[in-house]
C-alpha cells in the first residue's frame, strides 16, 4: 500500500485554529489497541445538534445536550477470529469486532496500526466485504497534526450483483481539547477525522459509484475506544449519519 502527505480535509465539524489552542496537545498512545475479552458498550443518540458551523472555533466540544436513544444501545466485544463463523474468509485477521447489531468487523492488528480486512453484515442488508488490499483504519501513537494517506481495495456482492471497489482514506489529527457528552466530561482529548473515498464498480453493468464516509472520533488516554463516534456516509442514491458513544469500557 502506499502513504501519502494527505491534502486539507472540508470538514462538517469545526476546523480548529492553532494559534488559539490553550491546552498541551495529548499524544493519544492506545487509540482501538484493542485485546481479545475487551467489552465495549455504546449509547446510540440522534443527529439532530450534531452539525456545529466553521465558525465556531472553541476546543470544547460540547455535545451533552444530544437526544440520547435510551432503548438502543450497542456491545461490542472483541473477540478471536476463530470464534465467529465467518473467520475463513478472513484468514489474515487476528481480531475481530463483534457487535450486537450482527456486524462483525475483521482487524489485522500490530503494534502500531489497525487494518480492516474484512466486514459482515448480518442483519438488514447483508453483506460482506472483503479487503483485497486491506484499509489503515488507526494508528499509534497519533497526535495533532499527524496526517497519513492509504489506499485500499474491495470486493462484495449485493443482491446478485458483484462489485469492485477503490479508494484512499485519509487519517488526520485536527484538534484537541474538552469533551462534554451526555453522560460525562472528558478532557485532554484529541478528535482524529477519518476521510474514505471509495468508487465501486458494478461489475455486470460496468458503472461506478463514488461514496464518501467521513468519521470523526474522539479519544483520550484512559480509554482504547473512541469517546464519541460521528459517521456521515453519502453517495448518489443514499446518505446516512450516525451518533453514538462510550457507556463503559471492559
């Protein structure tokens, strides 16, 4: 795979100004250095305030005030490849994300970064994905400023039909400060953008489709999970964001 000086991100969320930052910037040592046994739990809430302007430029991220989702609520647990019925397809993986939700997240996991090898959806539309050319999803030690470029490929099939897809993911360290959840305050955290660009290719018709995922996360360094997750997906026929964030970490 090949790594890249990235170009600056359009970002929904505030982009933050260096000369106003107060704080030391944290250097975040265990983002998603997950082992297997960990128990993860997450609150889902809606999006309805989650869109903050460019204009504002404060380093608290103030989102204790979210609609919380009390009925909804996802675990996560890590587990061992070998445990979970689809470890064949994915021989390269040595992690996996179960959640309750019946996705199943396939990481090939090393001292310094997270790869994603492989998905499955169970539930709904279901899916699976395979990482030819796996996709760097984190990794560490990160702090402000750091910024890494990689490109990844898939292969999937929806409904009968087979795709081929492409892309670059962008990594960016972009801001730290104080985070203020529903539940919690948080400080000394650092917020990493995750940018996807992908373009898949229907096999059967020849015709491509380009979708961007942009995922905004934040850690600090008593948790290996991300404190609050923001994902926004959009493609021509379909767009989607969720919110959630950390209950407890086991």
């Amino acid at each position: 795979m090949k790594t890249s000086v990235t170009k600056t991100i359009q970002l929904i969320l505030p982009v933050l100004p260096i000369l106003s930052l107060k704080a030391q910037s944290p250097i975040i040592n265990k983002a998603e250095d997950f082992t297997i046994g960990k128990v993860l739990i997450f609150q889902e809430a809606t999006d309805d305030i989650v869109n903050i302007t460019a204009k504002d430029n404060s380093y608290t991220w103030d989102f204790s005030k979210i609609k919380v989702l009390s009925s909804k609520t996802n675990t996560q647990s890590i587990v061992s490849p070998e445990t979970t019925p689809y470890h064949d397809l994915f021989p390269n993986a040595n992690l996996v994300e179960k959640n309750s939700d019946g996705r199943y997240v396939y990481v090939l996991k090393n001292e310094n970064e997270n790869h994603l090898v492989g998905f499955v959806s169970t539930k709904g539309n279901e899916i699976t994905i395979k990482y030819e050319d796996p996709m760097l999803f984190i990794k560490r030690p990160i702090q402000y400023g750091d910024s890494i470029s990689d490109e990844f490929s898939t292969e999937y099939s929806v409904r009968g039909m087979d795709f081929k897809g492409k892309g670059i993911v962008t990594i960016k360290a972009d801001g730290y400060g104080k985070l203020l959840l529903p539940n919690k305050k948080y400080d000394n955290v650092l917020r990493i953008v995750i940018k996807q660009v992908q373009y898949d290719t229907l096999l059967q018709y020849s015709t491509v489709t380009k979708t961007e995922t942009i995922i905004y996360l934040w850690f600090d360094n008593k948790h290996t999970a991300a404190l609050l997750k923001i994902t926004e997906t959009k493609s021509d026929f379909y767009r989607n964001k969720t919110v959630e964030f950390l209950l407890s970490e086991n």
